[in-house]
C-alpha cells in the first residue's frame, strides 16, 4: 500500500519552503523539502531527498497567481514523490489577528477571514493566499488548513497585548500580536521533550534569522514577545529596522515627503542590519567584513537582542533559561557570545567549546542561567496541525 504524503507551504514575502511528509500515523515524517526563492534567475527549485539534492529550473513567472509555477513544482517533485498519494496540504499564514486561536481547515469562509486580515500583513498575507488559490486551482479537491504565527500568542494578557492608545482603537485590532509563533511552539514542545526541567520554567527563546524575535514563555506558554502590531517591530533584523520612534515616520511621512509606499519599502527592505551597515542583511557577511560599520551593525543588534531579553524577563518575573533558534540563532556562535557577553549581569555564562560546536547546552554549570541552543521546525509544525485537522474530519 503506498503511503500518503503531505505537503506543507511555509511562504514567506519572497520565497516559499515546501516540505514533503509521509504520514506514519499519528505522526508526519519529513521525506524531503524543497525552497523557491522567487529572487533567483532563472527560478530553480531547490530539492532535498535523503541525502540527494537537485537544482530544477523553472519557466513560471512568479509574478502571475503562480497557478504556473505551483503546477511546475508539482511536475517536478512528481518524479521523486508519488503525488497522487498527497491527500493534503498545509500552509503558513502569518497574521490570525483575532479571528483565529488555532489551526483551521481554508474552506471558502476561512480563506475570506484570511483575505481580511491583508492589511495586517501586506507583504506575507498575500503570498500565502496566492499558494492557496494556485492549489486550489491545480487540485480543487485537495485538502488545505492553515496554521497561524499570531496564535501561539493567545495565551498573552490583554495589558501585554494592549499599546497605549484609545480603547476605540484596541477594540478595532490596533495591538500587539506577535510572530514566529509556529517557531516557538516547536521549540518549546522539543524542550519539553529533550529537558523539561527547563522547558517548564520561565525562559526566553529568540529566534534569529533574516526576521528576528524573542518570546518569554511560562510553563509553555506565551507571556510576551518582541514583534507587536507588526513584523517589523522589535530588535533590528536583516532589512527591518525593529522599535523605531513613531516621531520618525511622522518626519518622514511630513517635513521630508516621503509617500506611505515609499516608507513601507524603507521600513520592509531597506533598514536593519542592512542599513546600519551599508554592506548586507545578512550576519555571516558582516562577521567576515572588518569595516566599523559592519561592526557596528551587529554591536546594534546583539545590543537590542540583550536589552529585550531583559525586558522580556521583567514580565516573567524572572529568567531560568535562554533559547537560541533559526538560522542566526542556531548556526553563529560568534553573535550568541555577543549577546551572552551584555548578560554577564545577570549571572550568564557561556561554555565556550560547546558555543563553538553549536552544542545544545551552551552554558557553563556555574552559570544562573541555562543557555541552550534548539533547532526549529516550522514545517514540522504546520505538517502537525494540518494532521490533526485532517484526522478530525475523519
């Protein structure tokens, strides 16, 4: 009997990471990814089956619905997958606002609940629709749920959740909800299982990649996190500037006339490590270059990283343990000492040789604080949920 597969979408502004999953029970188990970067030229398909991996050329323009080019990953990925046994998909949708507290099947009704939300995510919110409906045009029966960043966050309080502006405003959705949440519920469910002596105190995960945030978790539950209202608050991150003086768009938006469009790109691609450094986004570069300014920009950011890590403890009321994840988070030491450094105070301290080798217990037995490093696994997640909601309707 041929196993059945499932297929997660995890689409960010400008990329698409699919994972492969064979259904073993209660459980997917990954059988192979795939990335789409829709920067590259031509656009290839990057594909990871076992140990093999294969760069596929695709013709689609990823300007249309992408119907196209959805139809040409599926062409592709049918000659090492058996797709006629793919009896689901799911995706990722990073904004819920308040009309979702949990995965759901995108049925008509839920699909235009997402659409509403755009204006809430102007940059994510559409390409998770355009996977959807391409999908849906390429396989009107197939099974599609969404899996939600904002609702891992639920659990936060209303004071933690409210920004001090007019209640009008609040009751309309004007408030902080926070990202990354598909992240940091696969963390924290991995911590629970690897060492639930610390997955069940109060620590802080921060999970460091291109976007970049942190998450104070109590018990293994969202208390508070960086990101608000939208992605782009918080710590700086490879393009996006994170907590920026409102003052600033207003003399933007006035005195020096700058359109809405116009601020949205600066905000969206132009700031961050980037800006500050004139030379990349990305920290592996800025860690090779010598210049003051790319020092400069990762002074910045370990900075920022260090002093929420403080304010996120002063909601727990306390901090037992750090958590490291994505990209950044799990693969460069040298940015994990820089933020350990700025918390001495606090009685952290960093083992060196195991920082080094990207350990998962990165601090020294002296050390107050449990520094920890935890891979992520977004996909896995969405393949989880997506299960759940298939199995439910069995």
């Amino acid at each position: 009997m041929t196993d059945k597969l499932l297929l997660t979408f995890n689409a960010g502004s400008s990329s698409v990471k699919i994972g492969i999953f064979r259904i073993a029970g209660d459980r997917p188990e990954r059988v192979g990814k795939a990335l789409v970067d829709f920067s590259d030229r031509p656009l290839m398909l990057h594909l990871t089956e076992g140990p093999a991996k294969f760069e596929l050329p695709l013709k689609g323009d990823p300007q249309d619905d992408l119907s196209e080019v959805v139809e040409e990953v599926f062409r592709e990925l049918a000659a090492h997958f058996n797709l006629d046994a793919v009896v689901a998909a799911g995706h990722r949708i990073v904004h819920g606002g308040d009309l979702f507290d949990g995965p759901v099947q995108l049925t008509d009704e839920t699909v235009d609940k997402v659409r509403s939300l755009t204006d809430l995510a102007p940059l994510h919110q559409p390409q998770a629709l355009r996977f959807i409906r391409a999908i849906r045009h390429l396989r009107p029966q197939l099974f599609q749920t969404g899996s939600f960043d904002t609702t891992f966050h639920a659990t936060q309080s209303d004071l933690v959740r409210r920004l001090a502006i007019p209640r009008a405003l609040h009751d309309r959705g004007i408030k902080r909800y926070g990202f990354h949440g598909l992240s940091y519920r696969y963390v924290a469910g991995a911590l629970a299982a690897k060492a639930p002596e610390i997955a069940h105190r109060k620590l802080v995960i921060a999970h460091l990649g291109s976007g970049a945030s942190l998450c104070a978790i109590d018990e293994g539950q969202s208390r508070d996190t960086s990101m608000g209202f939208s992605a782009l608050d918080g710590i700086p991150m490879a393009t996006r500037p994170g907590w920026i003086d409102p003052g600033v768009l207003l003399h933007l938006l006035g005195p020096l006339g700058k359109t809405v469009k116009e601020v949205e790109d600066l905000l969206y691609h132009r700031c961050g490590l980037l800006g500050v450094s004139g030379l990349s986004g990305d920290t592996r570069e800025l860690l090779k270059d010598d210049g003051a300014d790319a020092r400069e920009a990762i002074e910045l950011f370990t900075l920022r990283i260090a002093g929420e890590i403080c304010r996120l403890a002063s909601t727990l009321g306390g901090l037992d343990a750090l958590v490291f994840t994505a990209g950044i988070g799990e693969h460069q030491p040298e940015i994990r000492a820089k933020v350990a450094e700025k918390l001495l105070w606090l009685g952290a301290e960093l083992d060196e040789e195991a920082n080094r080798r990207n350990a998962f217990r990165i601090s020294t037995p002296a050390s107050r604080i449990s520094i920890c490093v935890m891979p992520t696994d977004e996909e896995q997640m969405i393949a989880e949920e997506c299960l759940s909601i298939l199995h439910a309707q069995e």
